[in-house]
C-alpha cells in the first residue's frame, strides 16, 4: 500500500474543521470590510508617507481576507 493511501485512510476519521466555522464567516467578513473602510477613510483623511504603515497597509489587508469570507459567507465559493 502506498504511502499517499495510508495517509488517506488515517484521516478518515478526523474531518477537516476549519478555524472559522461557516456560520461565523459574516459576521467575520463584515468586521474585516468594516475596519477597512475606517483604515481607508482614516488615511485618506492623514495621507501622508508616515501613515501608510499605519492605515493603508491594514486596510488593504482587510480589505483581501474580507471580501474573501464574505464571498463565501453568501455561497459563492472561490
């Protein structure tokens, strides 16, 4: 038997559970796009070199993860 189906037949019986449960992936997502539009309306309000650091970049990256839960939170999955 090869290395790959014992793998397979090992996890079986440990189903994948994800750190975030579908049923919080809303509430998640909307938090995320929340926080981003205030990081993105903070910096647009401080736009400087300085600020980028401390606004745009945390925006931007909650602005990907968030859109990402809320696409699947509403069933379109990527």
């Amino acid at each position: 038997m090869s290395a790959l189906q014992e793998l397979w037949e090992a996890s079986a019986s440990q189903p994948f559970q994800p750190t975030i449960s579908k049923d919080s992936q809303f509430t998640v997502g909307a938090v995320l796009l929340l926080l981003a539009l205030i990081c993105t309306g903070l910096f647009g309000l401080n736009s400087s070199f300085k600020s980028l650091p401390i606004y745009a970049l945390p925006a931007s990256l909650a602005f990907g993860v968030g859109s990402v839960y809320m696409i699947c939170a509403v069933g379109v999955y990527v």
